[in-house]
C-alpha cells in the first residue's frame, strides 16, 4: 500500500514590489508548485507576504499564518523559493526551528537543500544557513551606505522613490509640482503652518510620491489592485522641506536620524530654492517653540495677552453661550477676559493694513541690509576643506588627537554661525508682499490664517482688556496695540 502524500504549504515573499503586479510571487508560486509535483507532494494551501522585508521587525502576516500552520500540525513540508524567503533575522528563525521541530516537518526549498526540523541536524543547519543570511543583510547594507557616501561626495544621485518636484531620474524637473513647492517653501517662511501646506497641495492634486500600502484581506493577503499615491500631512511634507537636495546639494541621511543629514556638496541636479532659502525654512522647522504653535483656532490665539491687573496670560478662542466665538483668558474668573472674537480680529486687522499702507512703511519695516551669501558660501567651503585636511593629518600622524579635536572643534563652530549667517540672509520677509502690494488690504484679506497671525506678530503685541459682561458696543481703546521694536 502507497503511503499518502503529504500535505504541503507554499510560502512566497517579495521585499520589494514597486510596480504592484507581484510578477515576483507569481513566478515563486510557479517554481514552488512544480517542486511540490516532482516531490508528490500535496500543496495544501500558501502563504503570501509581498512587498515585506523579513530581514527588519515588519509585522508578516504571512509567515505568522505559516507558524500557526505548524505549530497545529496541518502540514508535513513547507515549500519556499529559498531559505532567505522565509527568515532573515533571530526572532524569525527562532519561532520556525521551535514550530518545525514540534511539526516534525521539512522545509524544502527551490534553490538549496532540504532541512529536516525534526531533527538535530537539520535545525543546526537551518540556523547557520540563517545566520549567513543575517549576516549578508549586514555587510550588504555597509556596502550600500559606503557606496552611498561616495555617490554623495560625488554629487550624483542613488535610485530610489521618485522625489517630489521631479522625474523618476531625480534631476529632470517636474514643473507643476516645482512650482508648487517653491511658493510652500516662501509661504512657510512667511507662517504657514506645515498642515495648512500639506492641505494646499492636496487640495491641487499634487500629492506624496509615497505609495500607500495595498490593504490586507481578512486571510492576511494583499489586495489586489495598483498603489495609490498618500495624501501629505504635516510630519512627510517636513521631512520633503527638510531634505538638501531642494537646495541642489548633496547629503547622506544620518544613522537613526530622523531628518538629519551631512551634506557632501553641490549635487548634479538642479536645487528648487536658493540655499539661503532652504537654510531659513530649515531653521523654522527646528525651532522647539514652533511645536507648541500649531494648534491655533482663531487669529490672536497665542499672541493677544490678557489684561486684567497681574495676569498676562495669552488668550484661547472658545464660544460664548449663544454661541458666538470669543477670545478667553485660561485664567476663566472673574476680572478676566472674555469678549466677542470678530471685533477685535476686525481692528487688528484694519491697524495691519493702516500701517502696511503708510508711505515710510517700507523705509521702516523692511531692512535690506543683507550679507553676502557667495562669499559665506565660500567660507563654508574653505572650512569643510580644512576639515578634511584635519583628518588626513591626524591619520599621517602630523597632529595629536587632541590638536585634532580643538581645530575641528573651532571650524566647526564657525561653520556653523557661516550657515546661521546664510539661514538670516534667506528669511523671506513677512511684510515686503504686503508692503509692495498696490492693495496691502485685499493682499492681506487673501492670506492664510496662520500666515496673518506671523504678520501681526512680527509688527505688534496685542493686549485685551476685560470689558464687563453685557457690554455689547466695541470700543477700539480696549484693545492695546503696540508697535514692536521701532516700528
């Protein structure tokens, strides 16, 4: 009497699948199914994790469905392209040897031999194939950094998702999304916020080249159907503003740095904004008091102080009983403010405008005094040369590691004010626009609240005094303005 053929699981993994059409499964499942016949195998069911790396700690739903498999013994024999399929790291091997040995099964690949978890040789053999595997991830990845760096240093550009603002090649422009950018850039340096940007390029259809990820089946599948593009939010599109390639230089990504890059130099492709520009929305973004700043309801919300006797503290918008929207102090007791919101943002509002439309407004809120960008670019330069003159005699043994470590302690602290000096210089300024404008009110009425909000503040401080309740008549000398600075 023939023995019964035992039942068999396909298991199938792509890392990496761009375009979304799984060519890659397909041809495993093809290549795995003929194993199966040749073997008289039964195949049973598969298990598909695509577009999944095994080598990091990505949840697969797969491989999880393959481990329950086992462990309640429904198969014999687990099929799969090759070992490097199934797992690429400890964790992962680990719960295979613990479920194979309990299932007395056999993994056998396509490309490599057969591993009998059932026994002692067979899990030793396993492990060590694994443990190669891992260890190829390593030496791989230390490689592709290092060819990083050089491409870097180079100025050229490495593969990979397609930057917004140009083509897949990363160098040629793509013009409507070039543009859009360049004025996000201008627009967040005059105080937009990042979510009000993030809702002005989806609102024009420009969204992330970032792909979404196909939604799973109930079974842990992949659905079937193309990628589609994700929506900006605040966190992507400052990761885009932060990048160095839009000013057309060359940087590598820090290691476990979120959006933190050593730059090499000019890139091969074209930058989007000037340095100076790229360099001031740089030190807007960083700014740890920008955080706290993001969530404002109403125009004066975080700049309008209360006035009672002693108080000082920066008003919230909320709404009254009848619903109207008003300013408040937190304080919320008696003596405090509470007072209609619409009045006081009208006559802040018509104060901007007053003032931006004088005549000496130029002469007074605009100062054109600027350094001389080349030339601190070329200082910049001159420093990260001696920087790398430093390290060539400190490895020829010329310096001690002490004189290393002073003179690359002073270069870098000039260094580092020569790129304040730039991020000053590329500051767009909040008032030029409104002060050039042959109509300052109809420009002002058209920008964004956040961004009428940075103006307010750049020309004035605010102070609401308490009014008493039912006082319904607005009355402008309860509302202090004050000019800042000397203007």
């Amino acid at each position: 009497m023939r023995d019964a053929p035992l039942p068999a699981v396909l298991y199938l993994r792509m890392s990496q699948d761009r375009a979304g059409d799984e060519l890659g499964i397909t041809r495993q499942r093809d290549d795995a199914r003929k194993l199966a016949q040749v073997r008289g195998l039964t195949v049973v069911g598969e298990h598909v994790d695509n577009d999944v790396s095994a080598a990091g700690k990505v949840k697969r739903p797969g491989f999880d469905a393959l481990i329950k498999d086992l462990e309640a013994g429904r198969v014999s024999v687990v099929i799969a392209w090759d070992l490097t399929r199934l797992t690429r790291n400890a964790r992962d091997t680990l719960r295979l040897l613990e479920a194979g040995e309990k299932a007395g099964a056999m993994i056998s690949c396509v490309k490599g031999s057969d591993l009998n978890l059932a026994t002692a040789d067979g899990q030793m053999t396993a492990g060590v194939l694994a443990a190669i595997a891992q260890g190829e991830i390593k030496k791989k990845s230390e490689r592709q950094r290092a060819a990083n760096i050089q491409a870097a240093t180079d100025g050229r550009r490495v593969g990979g998702r397609r930057p917004f603002g140009y083509e897949q090649n990363g160098v040629t422009v793509r013009r409507d999304e070039a543009d859009a950018l360049r004025h996000i850039y201008g627009d967040v340096a005059r105080g937009l916020t990042l979510a009000g940007a993030a809702r002005i390029l989806n609102e024009r259809g420009l969204l992330s080249p970032q792909l979404r990820r196909r939604p799973r089946t109930p079974d842990g599948q992949v659905a079937e159907g193309p990628q589609q593009a994700s929506p900006w939010i605040a966190q992507s599109l400052r990761t885009t503003l932060l990048n160095p390639r839009y000013a057309g230089m060359r940087a590598t990504k820090l290691p476990g740095k979120r959006d933190k890059w050593t730059i090499h130099g000019k890139a091969a492709w074209d930058g989007l904004v000037p340095e100076e520009t790229w360099r001031a929305v740089n030190e807007i973004l960083r700014d740890p008091d920008r955080a706290t700043a993001q969530g404002h309801q109403a125009l004066l919300t975080g700049i309008a102080r209360c006035g009672a006797p002693g108080c000082g503290m920066t008003v919230r918008a909320g709404r009254n009983l009848l619903g109207q929207p008003i300013y408040r102090c937190p304080a919320a007791s008696a003596g405090h403010v509470t007072r209609r919101r619409d009045p006081v943002d009208d006559w802040i509002g018509s104060l901007v405008v007053a003032r931006l439309s004088r005549e000496d407004a130029r002469e007074l809120l605009v100062d054109d005094r600027r350094p001389d960008v080349a030339a601190l670019r070329e200082q910049a330069r001159a420093l990260d040369l001696k920087l790398k003159r430093l390290a060539v005699q400190f490895a020829d043994d010329l310096i001690t590691a002490h004189q290393l470590e002073a003179a690359t302690a002073r270069a870098r602290k000039r260094r580092d004010e020569i790129e304040a000096q730039i991020a000053d210089a590329g500051k767009q300024s909040l008032l030029g626009p409104l002060i050039n404008a042959r109509n300052p009110k109809a420009v002002y009425e058209a920008l964004h609240d956040d961004q009428k909000r940075a103006v307010i503040d750049a020309l004035m401080t605010v102070e609401l005094l308490p009014v008493g309740r039912g006082t319904r008549t607005f009355r402008t000398e309860t509302v202090i303005a004050t000019p800042r600075g000397r203007l």
